[in-house]
C-alpha cells in the first residue's frame, strides 16, 4: 500500500477533506471558502492520498500571540480502516516540512487529555510538550467524537526546527498521583504531591470513546479527576513530556522545569 503524503492542491481535493471531516466527526465540514483562504493565506494544508482517495489529512493557519507568529494546527483526522498505519506521524512531518519552508519554527494545538492515542503521537513520537490546559474549551459540542463531555484539552507546543529532546523516564508506581482501580474508576493514590519531585506520573484510560459509548458517567468522572490533577502539576511547573501506553490504562509523565516550582 502505498500512501501519497502531500499538500492539498485544488478545490476538489479540498472537498475530499470536507468529506473525511464527515466520517470522522460526524458533524458539518468546513467551509471551503474558508479553507481555500487559509491555504492562500499563510496555512498549511496537508493530505494522505491513496491514489487519488484522500485517506486523511491534517489543517492549519497562521496564529500570532502578540509577540510570535506560529503554525495553529487546528485538524488532523485519518479515516477508521486506514488507521494503525502511522499516517498521522506523516502527515504532522510532512505539515513541519511545508511550514518551515514558509519561515515556521513553532506549532501548536489542542487535543482531548483523555484520547491515548493523540498523546501518544504528540508526545511520544513528534516530541511536543504540554504545558497548558483549558476546561471545556470549546464549550458544548454535538459532535460523534465529542457529544456529552466538557471539551477540557491540552495545548501542545511543537518546535519542530529543534532536534527531539531524548529524555530517559523509567516508571515509578510510588510517582504516580491518579491510578485506575479494578473497577477501571480513577483512584488517588497514597503519593502526597511534593513540588520538588522530579517526575509524576497520571493515568488515563485506554480507549475513552469506548468509555463514552457504554459508561458515559464514569468516562466524565475520569474527566472531572484528571482535570485537577492536570492543573496542579501545570500550575507547579510541571510540563507533559511523554506518556507509557499499557493494557486497559495509560500514564501521562509530568517533568518538573527547573526553576519553575512555585512553593
């Protein structure tokens, strides 16, 4: 199987996105018109092709802070049989590609703290950081993926000019804040948080959406425990640096910043 990973060209293509957009998310695609504009304008629009199928692709546009203009990678969806296949790793190289030709250095986005999946490929394999979260970002979606939970994410940070920092992590139970009990509920374990600890470790569930499907009130309970954990590590300093996937449960590992713990 060979898959074709390249920017998005024509206005047909660009309806393929809207037509993966609808698989995906079941919900309204973007607009053409808004899309074509960002293209022209500064984005970067990047799509996995099968022959001439659109099996995934991935959107963005300018962003600017005040201060730094960066990359807002805003979308990235792979339709269901075609994942498994690393094509979203592709898609995000192939994206920094094009964006450090149009003068880029920085990226950002947002994910689900809940979708293992997502933070692994940010985390693990592309090398971003997490530093940010926001609750119920979005507010209220009807959307298949995000329909009855508050749309709490993380903030990524992807400098994808620098070379990935290598950073040697090894599990440590005692590290760990939030576990799953055997009853697969989210659990605060015995660990009392010290801010000088060099590493914590918070877990996830495995599949959320298979969570969401069945037990939608224990999948916002993961939501409402991870939430507080999340800040306070955030708030103390403490950045996302990669995440241990397992069966039925995975650890976020947060790595204190030097000079960084607030007492």
């Amino acid at each position: 199987m060979e898959i074709d990973i390249r920017e998005i060209m024509t206005t047909k293509e660009l309806e393929q996105v809207q037509e993966v957009e609808e698989v995906v998310w079941q919900d309204k695609p973007t607009p053409i018109h808004q899309t074509l504009t960002t293209k022209l304008h500064g984005g970067v629009i990047i799509g996995a092709f099968l022959g001439k199928k659109l099996i995934g692709f991935q959107y963005s546009f300018p962003g600017y802070d005040g201060e730094h203009i960066y990359l807002v990678s805003h979308s990235l969806a792979v339709l269901p049989e075609y994942r498994k296949l690393g094509i979203g790793a592709k898609l995000k190289h192939k994206q920094a590609e094009v964006a450090a030709n149009k003068g880029y250095d920085r990226m950002i986005w947002t994910f689900d703290p809940l979708e293992s999946v997502n933070a692994y490929l940010n985390l693990h394999k592309l090398g971003a950081e997490i530093a940010t979260y926001m609750e119920n970002h979005y507010g209220e979606m009807d959307d298949g993926l995000n329909k009855g939970m508050p749309t709490d994410r993380f903030q990524v940070d992807w400098y994808f000019l620098r070379d990935k920092e290598v950073v040697e992590i090894t599990f440590d139970q005692s590290k760990v804040l939030l576990d799953s009990n055997d009853d697969g509920r989210p659990e605060q374990t015995i660990a009392k948080f010290n801010h000088k600890e060099d590493v914590w470790f918070v877990a996830i569930p495995e599949n959320i959406q298979a969570m969401k499907l069945h037990q939608m009130d224990l999948a916002i309970e993961w939501r409402m425990a991870t939430r507080d954990v999340f800040q306070l590590l955030l708030r103390h300093g403490y950045i996302g640096k990669d995440i241990i996937r397992s069966e039925g449960v995975s650890y976020y590992c947060f790595v204190r910043q030097e000079g960084k713990s607030i007492e």
